[in-house]
C-alpha cells in the first residue's frame, strides 16, 4: 500500500493569510458579453436580464463597471439558475447595430428584459450595488395579488388602475399569460387575482368570469372579451387600461418622459382641479387621438411646476393653462375657454408641427393670418426657452450622444 503524500505546508501565519485573502475574495461572476449572434437567444431564455449598454472611452461607464459586476454577484447568490437573472453588457462601439436596435442616445443605459422584452422604463435608480439589486429583487418579486373575498375588491383603491383576473385555478394557461403580462406592466397597474369560490360569488354579482376587469374611479368597470391565452391581445387591451392617454408628469418621472423625444402638450392645474383635468382628457381624446405618437398629453401640478408657469409669465392663480413644450420653446394656449371650441386645441397642435408657432413668435403673423387690408405689422418676439428640457438626463450622469432637433 503506498502511503499517503502531504505536502510541506507553508508558515501558518501564511496560511491564515491565504485563507483570509480566499473568505474576501470569492470568485467573481462573469458578465454575459451580448452580440449579434447570441443576444436573442440569451435575452429569450432570461426570465428577467439587465444589460448594460456601454463605451469603453465613457468615463460613467468605467464608473460603473465594478459596481454592475458587484451587484451580479450579490444577486447570483440568490438566484443561482442561469435562466432566473442574467447580468449581460454590450460594447456599443464594437456593436452599433445592437445600440440602434435599443435606441441607446446615452453611456451608460441600462435596460430591463424579460423573456427578450425590453421594458418601457430603463433602470435610473442610483448607481449602487445596494440599490441594482434591490431593483432585481423588486423586478423578481411576484407582481400579482391573491384576492380572498368580494370585500377586498370593493373596498380597492379606486385611483389607482387595477387589472383583476378570475380564473379556476393558478395551474393554467389563461393565469400563466396574465402573469407574464402582470410582469410586464406592474409599474403602470396593480395586478390582482381571484380563484374558486369568489368566481361563484362574482356570478351572482354579474361579474364575467376570467375576465380582465379595470375598476377605476369615474368609469364603469371594462371587461376583457378576447382570448385568454393570446398574449399579444391581452397585452395590447392592459397597456391601453394602464396607461392613461393624458399622464401626469412629475419630477420622479421627468427625465424618462422628457427622453422620449416627443413634445409636450401639458394642462397645468390645480390639484383639487379635477373639473379642468376632466375636461382636457376629453378635448385630447376627442380631438388628438390621431396625434399620439406625435407629442405627449401630461398634466402637471401648478404648486409644483411653478418654475414653468414663471418662465410662461403665469402664476399659480392663472391655472388652468394650456402649454407647449417642443424642448426648444415654449408656446401658451391663448385660452382655456377655448378648449372646447371644435378643433381650436387640434388647430394648436398642428401649428406646432408646421412650424407656423415658432414663426409667429419670431416673425409675427403668418400674412395668410391677416385680415384684407389690414398692414403686416413686424410683431417678432423672443419665445420662453424649454423648461422641461432641463428634465432630460444630465450630462454629469450620462454621456450624452447627440442633440435632438425640436421645433
């Protein structure tokens, strides 16, 4: 039998060292490296990926490098499967093609997907290891409600946009594809759900069985008629519930409406107002329908955004007031009164896309616009420039990557 062979041991001062140096030092975790042959497949397979899209010259991206890498190994720990939580980055110099399919115009981005979705709202927490996986653990955590009787459902909050789901049982398709879109929009809705007994009961109250229902505070209940199982429908029929025609902006939520790229067309009220608010998202729907994905409907607190009414010459005691915002300038509604005058706040917006609203401010009149005989008077004058531009994401921040060009 041959005898077992140690070998010599170094000092035990040494090997504490070692040791020590070993406990503080765990293996670091490799970032997924994304590119054309392999980005869909990894993002496809990832229930929830974080991607950071980066250029080595960037200094905030070199800031973030070891902090992003950190945080990969913290959350790792609690979500070892490789398919739960995927860390992955992109070199944007090296894969231009992949930065122009996200619309990357800043270094750092990070961006959320899940199942190779790229969410709306990109990751603008802070830039900590604490805070990134915090974010993760929130994005993992389950986003639906388990209702237990009819008094939890009228008794909802009923200014919030809620999205309920009957169903038999959990086990399904119809809950899977709920789930998946609850995971998708839990920012802009809260999701709840309900099983078994409170379906009979729901029967008797008139309620459809394994519908979608949206329980709001001044319209009536709508129910989901379509399938259950057609993601892409139910998707499109929650987006439009959960997501207001007329949103309001904050200063929480600036920076990433203000990156859109759109103009502003923003009500600014009381917030007690709701006459006035109530009235602009009838005027909007009515008139502007056709003009969404063209300019963004907000409305704003006047207490709050008083710097923009100041730059505007309003105060707080002229609301409501009707503006827009074109990043460039700003151009006032001549009067609220006016909302309701057929196609008057259509007319409004159009002259923003025309350019005749920074003509006018500049030139005067368009002469098209002066009565017969009447003489061309040189009104030119020096329109406010954009307020909420300074919303938009900072240059101590970001690497910014080009200028947009707005009216």
């Amino acid at each position: 039998m041959r005898p077992a062979i140690f070998p010599l041991l170094p000092d035990p001062g040494c090997l504490l060292l070692l040791l020590v140096s070993w406990l503080f030092n765990p293996a670091r975790s490799e970032i997924t490296s994304l590119d054309s042959g392999n980005i869909d497949d990894i993002l496809n397979n990832a229930d929830v990926a974080l991607v950071n899209f980066y250029a080595d010259w960037c200094r905030f991206s070199q800031m973030l490098h070891p902090i992003f890498e950190e945080a990969s190994n913290v959350i790792k720990e609690e979500y070892p499967d490789k398919n739960q939580v995927v860390f992955a980055r992109v070199d944007c110099d090296q894969h231009s093609d992949i930065a122009q399919r996200y619309r990357i115009s800043k270094y750092p981005t990070l961006k959320l997907f899940r199942n190779g979705m790229m969410m709306k709202r990109e990751y603008r927490g802070q830039r900590s290891v604490t805070a990134i996986a915090d974010y993760i653990r929130q994005q993992k955590s389950n986003p639906i409600r388990e209702v237990q009787d009819l008094e939890e459902i009228s008794s909802l909050d009923r200014s919030r946009r809620n999205i309920i789901g009957y169903f038999e049982q959990k086990d399904s398709d119809n809950y899977r594809t709920f789930e998946r879109v609850a995971n998708i929009l839990h920012d802009d809705c809260v999701f709840l759900s309900a099983f078994g007994k409170i379906i009979i009961y729901s029967y008797l109250f008139g309620k459809a069985n394994e519908k979608y229902q949206v329980p709001s505070e001044n319209a009536p209940d709508m129910v989901y008629l379509g399938s259950l199982t057609n993601f892409d429908l139910i998707y499109a029929w929650t987006q439009d519930k959960c997501v207001p025609l007329v949103r309001e902006i904050t200063f929480e939520n600036g920076e990433e409406l203000t990156e859109e790229g759109l103009p502003f067309l923003i009500l600014f009220h009381m917030k007690d107002d709701l006459e006035s608010l109530e009235k602009f998202q009838q005027e909007v729907a009515r008139q502007l329908i056709g003009e969404k994905g063209t300019i963004n409907f907000l409305h704003a607190d006047c207490d709050k955004f008083r710097h923009p009414l100041l730059h505007i010459q309003k105060t707080p005691a002229d609301c409501p007031v009707i503006a827009i915002d074109s990043f460039r300038h700003m151009y006032v509604f001549p009067d609220f009164s006016d909302l309701s005058v057929p196609g008057k706040l259509k007319q409004f917006v159009l002259d923003l896309h025309s350019g005749k609203l920074h003509r006018e401010f500049h030139h005067g009149p368009d002469p098209t616009d002066v009565a017969p005989g009447q003489p061309i008077q040189d009104l030119a004058s020096s329109p406010p420039e954009s307020s909420f531009q300074k919303l938009a994401p900072s240059e101590h921040r970001y690497t910014l990557l080009r200028e947009k060009d707005e009216l």
